[in-house]
C-alpha cells in the first residue's frame, strides 16, 4: 500500500527536535517556515511567469482573438450571453451554423459562464481572452494545493507546480488538450476542467470527513464536468484510485457523496446530453498510431528519464503521490496504444500520460536532491558515528584515569563504558556536531532545491526562446509564445483583415438590401491570412445575426454537419472534407447548389476562377456583389483576385409539400441508423420532390429505408405568409390549414409546433409540420430531459446546502 512521503504535511520529516530531546537549538520551525516562504514564493513565481508569457498588454487590449478553432469560439458565448442566458437557460438554440443546432448540449456550458461573468466588468474582447487564459494561469497552483492534500511536504509541492509550467510548455501534443498550444488551438475549455479537477479533489483531500469540502469538492467536480467531461473523469479516477488504495472509511464516504453531488448538480446539463446524444455527429476522427513517437518524444525523453527515477522511488518508499502518477502514465499508455477507436478518440488520454510524466519527474528531482544532501550528510556525520570507538582507544592507551562526573558538572553516572576521561564531554560534543552537520545538510538540500527549480524554470525558457549561438546544445525556439501573440493581438493585426474586414461589411450590407439568411461560403486553407481559416465561422458575429455561416464549430453538435461538408467538397477548390467517410464527389456546382436550396442556404461565396466560372452559369445563381478578395498589405495574395456573392434562387426557408410524404420504416432517429438513408435520399435530386419522414400521421404511405420513390399523391397549393425566423422561433401563416410544409431548420426533439401536428423529421435533417390552424410556430423550449434535470440539480443544491447549514438550520427550529 502506497504511504504518504516522508515529509509531514507542515514540511517537517517527523524527527523531534526539542530542546529537550538534542542539543540543536529549536531551529526546525524556522527551516520549515522558510521552506513554505521559499515554496510560497516559487509557486508564485510560476504564476508571474506564465502571466508574462501570455503578454498582459495583449489580454487586456480589446481585439478579437484568433488562431485555430479559438478564432470561431469567440462568437459562441457572444450569442450565448445575448440569446440564451439573458432568457436564464443553460443550454439553447443558436441558428448561426448549420442551419441550426443545440447550443451546449453537446458540449460544454461552463467557458460560456465565465466570459458572460467577466462581461459584467470587462469589455467582451478582454473577458473571452480571460477565459481562454485561466486554465493554463491556474494549472500551477491547482497541482500545488492537490500534492499538499495529499501530505507532500513543500519542496515537492513546488516542484510540481514548477513542472506544470513545462508541461503547459509542452510541445508533443498541439490539439488533445490541457498544454498551452492545445488551449490556443480552441481546446482551453479543457484546460479550465483540468485545473478545476485538481481543486476540486484537493479540497476533499484535506480532510474528508468534513461535510463542507465533500459537499465543495462535489460542486467543483460539477463545475469541472461542465467544463469538459474528459478531465472530470480523470477526477472521479482519482478519487476512486485514492479511496481504493487507503481503504479509509472517511475517504470511501466523502469520495461517493462528492461524486453524487456532481451527479445532481450537473443533471440539468447531463440528462438532456443523454437523452439526445443519439442526435450528435460522429466525425469519424481516426486514432493515432505513432505510439512510439507519441509516447516517447524528443523532448520529453530527459523527462521521462526523471519520471522513471520518480516512479521506482515511490514504489520503494511508497510515495503515494508518485504511485498515483505511475498508475496514470501506465494506464494512459496503454490506452493509448489499446482503446477501441470507437470507445474514444485515442488522442485524448496524451494530455494525462504527459502530464503524469512532468510530476513523476517532479518526484525524481527531488529524489536526487534528497539523495545527494544525504551524501553530504553521511560524509559529515561518519566520522562522528565512528568517534566513540576511536577516542575510547585512545584514552586506554594512553592510560587516563576517569575523573568523576560531579567535576565537569555532569550527573553521576554519565560516563562512558569505555572509562576514557574525555567520555563526559564527548556525548555532548557529538550531539551539537550532529545537529551542526544537519543543519548543514538541510541548508545544501534547499540550496539543491533552489537550483532545481530554477535550472527547470531555465530549461522552460531555453525551449521558448531558442539557444544562443554560444550555448553547446541547440535548441529550436517553440511555436508557443509566437502562436500565443498571433491570437491574441486578435483579427485586427493580420494581413488579411482588410480583406476581412470589407468581406463583413459587404455582407451586412447584402443582408440589408437582400434580406437575412445563410450564407455557404468556400472554403480554403488560405485562410488562415485572415487569423485562421474558420475566420468566416463569424459572419454571424459581424453581421448581428443577419448572415449565418453553414459551416461552424461544434461539428458533433448539429446532425446536419454531414451535409454540409458534401456541400463544401461541392463548391470548393480546396475543401477541407473534414468527416470521414463521406461520399464526397468534388467539384459539382449545380448538385451543391440544389443541395443548398434544399436547405434552405441564401447565399453562395466564391472565389476560385473556376467554380465563378460555373456559379455565372448556373440560373439559379444570381450574382449580387463582388469585391476585392487580395489584401493590399499581404505578400501573399490570400486568395485570388474577387470575392464573388450569389444569391440562391428557391431557397425560402418554409416551403410547401407538392406531394404526400411517406415514413421510412426500419429507421431510428439516432445518427447511426438515420444517416445512411438520409445520405441516398440527399445524393438522389430526383427524390426531392417526396420527402422522407422519420414518422408521421397515420394515413401517410410507409416505405423501406431504402426504396426510391419518386412520385405520391399531389398536394393541394398553399401560399406561405408573413414568414418571421429568430434565433430560436419559425412563424408563418398558410393560406390552406392541413396541406404539409417543410421547415428548413435542423430538426432536434426540443421544437414545438403550436398551430399544427409534428413536427416531424424529414431527411436530411429537417422538420415537416401539418398545420392545423392559418398561423404556425415552431419554437426551441425546454423538453422532458430538460425539465427533469433542472428538478435534480435543484433538490440536489438544497440538500447539498441543508448538510452544510444543518446546525443552523436546527437550531431556528428548535427556537
């Protein structure tokens, strides 16, 4: 069974050191203050330097941060403060991407909160910046406070933090979560869970018998939940792992009421996420299998030397801190070598193996900073073990006659059995020795401890940084710092942003004169001359909500992500063809633009000679704008030499049936059973004309999934009226009440149809209603799953607040 290290929880290593029991002067507390001061004033050291890193002149300056997916998320919580909170929902609908999708159902709220609570105080630009940052800003201090819950003294609490700023630095991974270049590449919601995960198990640590840190460590472990799922489970691991290996009743109990805590409060967002994860979208991600390189890269090798040292003395001191750690790095790799693809992207366990290497090699230095102060120590002090022995010989020969002990002011009976005259003074002689060469040592072992922490802080900044010329080892400057400028000194300082910035305006412009709508725009890598090729993921963001972007993050999120990036690889020179597994067919203008009317898409970008050339062709395109697409301050031209605008012709977003529908039988709604026939249905135009449900009325005509029919029963005409679209609302009136109508929105469960039947899914991924009455809405509320979690989470937090406040709670009962 893994023990606590041999440091006391107060820094001390147990020994008593009282007046009393030796002649050292009572000096053990100040050592152990200055360690904590010492250690107080490391940690805060790494915090200052991880705040320069990230350029305070650049976080608090008010720019429109960039770089990889973080360059679309800043338009997220944006929408989120100003169309679902402010309606006091955690979750909702956003129309800005994909024709419409659940915002943070399918993924995480929390980030959102934070940046809508720094909003209050805080310029928009500034307080998305913060959220982005505070993950990586607080890693050092979070792994400090969770090694002191666990009884690590403090000179190896602070050589963990020290190692969590190198592996914030770390550069193995750049997408997986958790370091620096992750959190820039748009994965700094994960980094928030990863701290807060290590908070949230501290707390409990400390003391778990106490009701108010199981019931604080359970909201932290929420909060860590609705920051990302991933790194909450590595928390519940944790505390599994710990209640297993110490088998202490207090722990079993506080772990099991912590983890039920954050079972409850975070339903309101975990029963909807259950409910209908079968709506997501799998993107078919592919597993890594450079296990060598993954596991074992250049520049962590010296590390995992260390973590090796760190981990085989835990196993023989029983450091449990270092056990825990082993556990995770071996755990990690094999996972990582082993998980079925379709259990979990295998990527997503690198962050937890690298990091349990930084903290076993954390352990390892401090090994060897305790094994050479023990060096010193043994060669100061053998001699002393050896002194009795050696002076007592000594005396015999010489022929000394013992004097008594009252003459030297000693009790009687203190003399040595070896009768040597300098027996009475000996004793004391070695014990101030003794304490003088301990002294000694733990002054060289602090020195060594200082050296350690900043030689790591050094080799930090040498790999940032880049080796001069001078220095034996070169060393290539890392990516991190420059990738943390070209964020955050946001769209406004790139090449292209006037290019960008004329591109916006022309379309809230269009959006004005034309009418709002969606906008498929073409992609290309080239992009990136804009801050990052997802730069027009923010049409919606520019425009007020007047243009939304077919294309978005949070790919899982809409199960109408398939469609579009058939359309991408349709109308673009140089698609991105992100999902795997699609019958992508290349260029074909004339299927994309039928497939944007199908959903309902208003706008049409281009760029690329040859696809304008098909665009001027086409006679349901029609051309309405054209601007520069060069940016005069760019050495590289970013596109080509216009942007053409189209708009869409037939593509209003309710439309009315011509014929029945029929139901597809043999089909569920989850995505892994709808896809297939809902991808022949939308490759097939010849079928449009009859739409396919997921379930309908009872009179409608039932079908095999995959049967073609091209041809029902005629519908009477209907006019469509007075059309209104919000974010989360379609309205409309008909002049037939009974005659079915296609809505172009993303179905999802939560739509509501007042004023008619259904709605019902229709493929690809749409809602068809029968009205019942002249004037229809379809609107986004709160479902079942909706309204059970919020129940859950409620009872959960009075009942959490209850066991805190019980005593005063029966006390104004007794009065």
């Amino acid at each position: 069974m893994f023990v606590e290290t041999d440091l006391n929880a107060d820094g001390t290593d147990g020994t008593d050191v009282s007046p009393q029991n030796s002649a050292e002067p009572p000096s053990e507390g100040r050592s152990s203050s200055f360690e904590r001061i010492l250690t107080y004033f490391i940690v805060a050291s790494t915090v200052v330097f991880l705040i320069w890193q990230y350029h305070p002149s650049l976080l608090f300056s008010n720019t429109t941060t960039t770089g990889g997916d973080t360059g679309a998320h800043f338009s997220v919580p944006y929408f989120y403060i100003h169309h679902i909170l402010n309606h006091f929902r955690l979750t909702g609908w956003s129309s800005s991407w994909y024709a419409g999708y659940p915002l943070y159902v399918f993924y995480f709220p929390l980030p959102g909160i934070i940046t809508a609570i720094l909003s209050f105080i805080l310029p928009y630009g500034v307080a998305f910046k913060l959220t982005t940052a505070i993950g990586p800003l607080t890693l050092p201090i979070a792994i400090y406070y969770f090694a002191r819950s666990m009884k690590v003294g403090y000179l190896l609490s602070g050589l963990t933090s020290i190692m969590a700023v190198a592996y914030l630095f770390d550069r193995s991974f750049t997408i997986d979560g958790g370091n620096i270049a992750s959190t820039l590449a748009g994965e700094y919601s994960f980094a928030i869970s990863l701290s807060l995960c290590f908070f949230a198990v501290a707390v409990l640590l400390v003391d778990p018998g106490s009701t108010k840190r199981r019931v604080a460590s359970g909201i932290l472990l929420s909060a860590t939940l609705l920051a990302h799922i991933i790194p909450a489970a590595f928390a519940v691991a944790i505390l599994i792992f710990l209640a297993v290996i110490r088998r202490k009743r207090n722990l079993v109990l506080g772990a099991t009421i912590s983890i039920l805590i954050m079972i409850g409060l975070s339903a309101i967002w975990e029963i909807p996420l259950i409910v209908n994860y079968s709506f997501s979208t799998s993107m078919g991600w592919s597993r890594i299998t450079t296990y060598a390189v993954s596991l074992f890269p250049s520049e962590l090798r010296v590390y995992i030397a260390l973590a090796v040292i760190g981990f085989v003395a835990s196993l023989f001191l029983k450091i449990e801190i270092g056990g825990l750690f082993g556990t995770v790095a071996v755990t990690s790799a094999i996972a990582f070598v082993f998980f079925p693809l379709k259990a979990v992207y295998n990527g997503r366990v690198l962050p937890f193996y690298v990091l349990a290497i930084y903290i076993l090699a954390a352990i390892g230095v401090y090994v060897i900073v305790e094994l050479l102060a023990a060096l010193f120590g043994w060669r100061k002090t053998i001699f002393l073990q050896l002194l009795p022995g050696v002076r007592s010989s000594i005396g015999s020969s010489i022929g000394l006659q013992i004097p008594t002990a009252a003459r030297y002011g000693a009790p009687t009976g203190s003399q040595d059995s070896s009768g040597g005259i300098l027996s009475d003074y000996i004793a004391p002689a070695q014990s101030m020795a003794r304490a003088t060469a301990k002294a000694q040592v733990a002054s060289i072992r602090r020195a060594l401890y200082v050296l350690s922490s900043v030689s790591i802080l050094a080799v930090v900044l040498l790999q940032l940084v880049g080796s001069p010329p001078w220095f034996p080892i070169k060393v290539t400057p890392s990516f991190v710092p420059s990738w943390i400028k070209w964020n955050y000194t946001g769209y406004e300082a790139k090449v292209g942003f006037s290019e960008y910035r004329a591109l916006m305006l022309e379309m809230k412009s269009v959006g004005a004169k034309y009418g709002c709508g969606r906008a498929m725009w073409e992609y290309n890598s080239n992009q990136n001359d804009f801050g990052t090729p997802m730069a027009l993921m923010l049409l919606p963001y520019w425009t007020n909500n007047c243009i939304d972007s077919m294309e978005g993050l949070f790919f899982e999120s809409s199960a109408t992500t398939p469609y579009h990036f058939l359309n991408q690889s349709e109308l673009s020179a140089a698609p991105s063809e992100a999902m795997a597994g699609l019958p992508y067919s290349g260029i074909n203008v004339g299927l994309g633009v039928q497939h944007l009317q199908l959903l309902g898409v208003r706008y049409y970008m281009a760029f690329s000679p040859a696809l304008k050339i098909a665009a001027n062709e086409n006679p349901n395109l029609k051309l309405i704008a054209t601007l520069p697409a060069i940016s005069p301050t760019s050495t590289t031209p970013v596109l080509t030499e216009t942007w053409n605008i189209y708009e869409v012709s037939h593509s209003q977003i309710v439309t009315p049936l011509t014929q029945a529908p029929v139901v597809m039988t043999g089909v569920t709604n989850a995505q892994s059973s709808w896809l297939p026939p809902a991808l022949l249905y939308y490759q097939n135009p010849s079928e449009y004309s009859v739409v396919r449900l997921a379930s309908g009325p009872a009179g409608l005509l039932r079908v095999p999934a995959n049967k073609t029919v091209t041809k029902t029963s005629p519908l009477p005409s209907v006019v469509v009226s007075n059309l209104k679209v919000t974010n989360s609302t379609v309205s409309f009136n008909v002049s037939r009440p009974g005659v079915p109508v296609i809505i172009k929105e993303s179905y999802f469960p939560n739509f509501k149809v007042s004023g008619g039947l259904g709605p019902y899914r229709a493929a690809p991924n749409e809602m068809v209603v029968y009205p019942t009455s002249s004037h229809v809405t379809v609107s986004y509320q709160n479902s079942a799953a909706d309204n059970l979690g919020t129940i859950i989470s409620l009872i959960t937090l009075v009942l959490a607040l209850i066991a805190v406040e019980r005593k005063r709670i029966l006390a104004i009962f007794r009065s």
